[in-house]
C-alpha cells in the first residue's frame, strides 16, 4: 500500500476497518512513511502567538464531586486574561467544564482561544463485562467532542483526543491503533486541527500509522518529575558551588526538555514527518513539594523555569508553542499539586506577580538568592544517651535531644499537625494531627531537613514511645524512615496499630504506647515512589524521619477514598534503650 494511500484510508475509515487496514500493511501497521504536507490542517496563527496555559477549574480536594460554576470559571479566565494568558488547554469536554468553559468565554466576550480535549478512557484494567460501558463513555466523549468543535468555531482553535495514554508507563493505556481510530473519527467531523497529546519519549517512536492520522504533535516534558525516577539529567549540579548551583540546574532542566523536543522532532524528521509542526501541550516546575521534590520546587524556582521556557519560545528555535502546565493549583491531585501560576485561591504566585496588582499576591517575600539546590545531607552524631526525646515539655535526665530542628511535614496539603493547649499527656501541651485524606490515604511525619540521625544504638533493643489520644477508626500505621527520596534512598518502616496492640487503645482517653524497634524493622519497605534501582534499605544510621503516622488504605485494610478525619493527638514522643 502506498503511503499516500495509506493516508486516505486512515482518514477515511473508522472503528475496525481503521484497524485492520493498518494491521494489514505488516509489521502491526508500522511502515515508512511521508505525510503530505498539504493534506495537514495548518495551525492557525492564533494558536502560535498566544501565551498558552493548561487549565482545569476544580477548586477542592474532590473534582468528581464538584461542579464549578459559571462565576467561577468567569473569574479565572477573566484573571488569566489580565495576565495575557488567552490560549487555554482543556483536557476533556464534559459539560460541566468545557460547555461551561466555551459558554462563559463566548457570553463574556473573552478574548480565550481554546485547546479543546476529549478524554479516552482505557479498556485494558477493565473486566470483559464493563469494556463495552467504557467503549460507549468514549463514544459519548467523541460525540460531545465533535458537537463543541462545531459549536464554537471562532473558540476552539485545536482539538486533542486522548492525553498520555500511549506512553509505555501510561495509567490509562490505549492502544496506538484504537487511538488512530478515535482521531480519525473526531478528525473527520470537524474542521480544526486535530492531535494527541502524549509523553515526549512516545513521540520520539510513534507508529507512523499513527502519525499519519495528526496534523500536529503534542508532546508533555517535565525535568521536574523526571528527577524522581532516576537520575535522566543532572539536578544535583554537584560540581558547581553553591552559590551558583540553582542556576545550573535551572539551565540544566531546560537543556533536558530541549533534548526531549529534539528526540520528538528528529525522529519525525527522518520517518517522514517534517511537515507536522510540534508544540508542547504540557510542561512546568512545582512552586511546592508536594510529591517529594524537595531542593527543586519553589516559587523562585518556579519563576526561573517559566522564564527561561519564555525565552526558548520566544527564540524560534524550538516548540511552535508552550503550554504551562498549570493556570491554578489543583488540590484534588495530592502529590501532583503545587504547579500553577496561582495557587488555589486564586492569588498569584511569584512567578507571575510581574503581571498583576498587588492586592491579588500570594503572601511571600522573595528574591532570587531563594531558589533551592540540592545539599548533601548532613549525618549527625550517634546518639549513644539511653532516651533520645523527640517531642516533650519535661526535661528527663541524661537525654538526648535532637541535634537539628525538628518540624512535621503532611504528606498530603490537608494534614496538618499543629500544637495545641486543649489536651495533653504532660505539660500543657501536644500535637493534634488532623487527617487530611487523600484516595489512598494521608500521613504525617516528624522530620529532619536535610539531617539524619544515627539510631543504631536502639536498634536491637529500643523502643519507640509516645503518648497518644484518638477515636480514628481502624488500624494506623506509626514507626520512622530512613534515607530520603532526593537520593533514592527512601525506607518506610511502619507497623499496622491496632486498638489493643502495645498498650493503644482509640477510645478518646490517653495512652502510653511502647513498641520494640525489633517489632517495627520487619515491617520495612522500600519508600513509596522510589525507583526499582534504588539505593532504599534499612538504615539506622540515617534515621531521616525519627516518628511517622500513617493511614495508606491499602495497608490497614481500608477502602480506596475512606475518608476519616478524626484528630489525633501525640504527645511525649521518644526513642529509648
């Protein structure tokens, strides 16, 4: 079949017969190939000049629950206008969000040109019963998709089906070849240009069956999360001082993404594919650690990141566009929070206060010598005392005290653990920790920055000890880490606490829990999100986290998304011999 030919009938044929007619090219569709570049929808020049951001409108910890409202999303397109923000990327076109989006742009008069989505949902997990539900709801999407598109002409400038569900890590994986499928359908009842937006490194190896059904590619690069899988470029700047140790690894992060264009952009270049333009549908740098990139995410950082993007944009040299990933922060997403431009009340962060009054700023002071950089951790002295005290207002005679600050990190934005005067085990005071859950659960840990404490002097006969005072439900998990994520060395050790187990009880009264450190260390793990090939064992000599409170679900026996809030309460917490 020649390409040309193969074009038409990838096309002009949907559902199956797309199917078979790339299956039956050989070699599962994958042929050499050449897009005629007069058959490509050009983009318009709307969509190339535009500064362009990603935007989704959910305000609270629970998106499937909520609707946003029309006043709600007038206000954040009217705050993204102000900063000439006036391309947006929406990632699906549900009714309550891309109807609601287009609605409001067009009875406003907004000048907001759209990046529409339609969201493919994966058969692949699902049970033979359910495939056929999932094929209807993509159907339904499709239709939805096609009816916006067509409604809002002047609005829609481009459309995206399907978004990182053929990368070879995707979470909601579609085949390649029922991708095409989809793109061809929605591409042959509008009238705009159509892609699929989709992780760099599947771009940099595309099925050309595939390749043919696109006017454009849309390919996602973040440095920033990469740094938490491996090491795919250098973060920590080692060899550059201190002192000028954020600006490398600033440099060097945009040197990653123009590297992951590059792979895009010459692997399309010599199958054939020159003519397709390419544009970057997601990317950005964290102003919050909230999934753990501690020493890189920050607003300075932030700002430094967007910049440099700004000026690779601006140079011609790269992408036909950026996408920032994302206009407002999105607490639904726990981990994967703490991207936008503004946080989610709507107030600027520092990398955007250039282009707004200061009444609409996030509370900060800062400057440029804030910007984080990695730092060796620092391993303090053994502790050889027979009590080392975490947390207490009585002193105790011959104890040990920590030789750095101590603060609690939530592993989740709604966890907080704060002091408070109205119950205590001792003294007038202790923590109440307040569970802030997430679908898989929440956390909360009495941590050292950038310190370690060597404990191996408990650990063949110590006991972890603490006060505490709680009616949550169920089972917690309590114990310490070791190691931490930025050097991959992250070890979880939690034992499951059952009520009635080490002197615990969650009926509301306070109780002295004593739990042998023998008893904890069997429970240990490698630390969640840490790489296969990482360095995470035991290590007593780098106690990182020396008290940690829990409930991942999945290890208690709780259901995905329960969701208990009752306070606990910690007080006189210590290791001992």
């Amino acid at each position: 079949m020649s390409n040309n030919l193969l074009t038409v009938v990838l096309r002009s044929f949907l559902g199956l017969a797309l199917v078979a007619a790339l299956t039956s090219c050989g070699g599962g569709g994958v042929v050499p190939g050449t897009v005629d570049a007069k058959s490509i929808r050009p983009l318009p020049t709307e969509y190339l000049t535009r500064t362009a951001v990603a935007y989704s409108p959910y305000r609270t910890g629970n998106n499937s629950t909520e609707t946003p409202t029309a006043t709600q999303i007038a206000q954040d397109l009217t705050l993204l206008a102000q900063g000439n923000f006036t391309l947006i990327r929406l990632f699906d076109s549900s009714d309550k969000v891309a109807k609601q989006t287009l609605q409001v742009i067009q009875n406003n008069h907004l000048d907001i040109k759209v990046h529409l989505g339609c969201w493919i949902s994966s058969t692949k997990y699902t049970a033979p019963a359910d495939v056929p539900a999932i094929e209807n709801a993509n159907q339904t999407e499709i239709a939805r998709c096609i009816a916006l598109a067509n409604a809002y002409p002047d609005q829609v400038l481009v459309v995206s089906v399907g978004n990182e569900c053929m990368v070879s890590w995707a979470g909601n994986p579609v085949s390649p070849a029922q991708m095409a499928s989809y793109i061809t359908q929605v591409r042959s009842a509008i009238a705009q240009p159509v892609t699929s937006d989709d992780n760099y490194a599947f771009f940099a190896s595309a099925p050309t069956y595939l390749l043919n059904t696109l006017d454009f590619v849309s390919i996602h690069s973040y440095a920033l999360l990469d740094t938490l899988y491996g090491q795919p470029w250098d973060w920590k700047q080692t060899d550059v001082p201190a002192s000028g140790r954020a600006a490398a690894m600033m440099g060097a992060a945009l040197a990653f993404e123009q590297q992951n264009y590059s792979e895009a952009r010459t692997y399309l270049d010599k199958t054939g594919y020159a003519a397709l333009p390419i544009v970057i549908g997601e990317t950005g740098w964290k102003a919050l650690p909230t999934g753990g990139e501690y020493e890189r995410a920050h607003p300075v950082n932030q700002q430094i990141f967007f910049n440099l993007l700004a000026a690779w944009r601006i140079s011609g040299t790269g992408p036909k566009n950026i996408f920032w990933f994302e206009a407002f922060d999105e607490p639904w997403k726990g981990g994967d929070d703490g991207w936008g431009l503004f946080n989610v009340n709507r107030q600027a962060r520092y990398v955007v206060r250039g282009l707004y009054p200061a009444s609409v700023w996030e509370p900060g002071t800062y400057s440029g010598a804030d910007a984080l950089h990695y730092l060796p951790t620092v391993q303090n002295p053994a502790v050889t005392a027979g009590r080392y005290t975490l947390y207490a207002e009585g002193a105790t005679s011959g104890e040990a005290l920590p030789a750095a600050p101590l603060a609690w990190a939530g592993w989740t934005w709604n966890t907080s653990a704060v002091p408070t005067t109205t119950t205590a085990a001792e003294g007038t005071t202790s923590l109440q920790i307040t569970p802030g859950p997430q679908p898989w659960g929440w956390g909360a840990a009495l941590a050292y920055t950038k310190h370690a404490d060597d404990l191996s002097a408990f650990a063949s006969s110590g006991y972890l000890n603490f006060s505490i005072k709680t009616t949550y439900p169920g089972t917690i998990l309590v114990g310490f880490q070791t190691g931490n994520p930025i050097d991959l060395t992250l070890y979880n050790v939690f034992l499951p606490l059952a009520s009635g187990s080490y002197g615990y009880l969650n009926d509301g009264a306070w109780h002295d829990v004593k739990i042998p450190i023998s008893a904890l260390t069997p429970w240990g793990v490698m630390g969640s999100g840490m790489p296969l090939a990482s360095l995470s064992k035991l290590d007593m000599t780098m106690v990182s986290n020396p008290f940690v409170v829990a409930d991942v679900f999945s290890s208690t026996g709780k259901p995905a998304n329960s969701n208990p809030t009752n306070p606990i309460y910690v007080d006189r917490i210590f290791w001992s011999k």
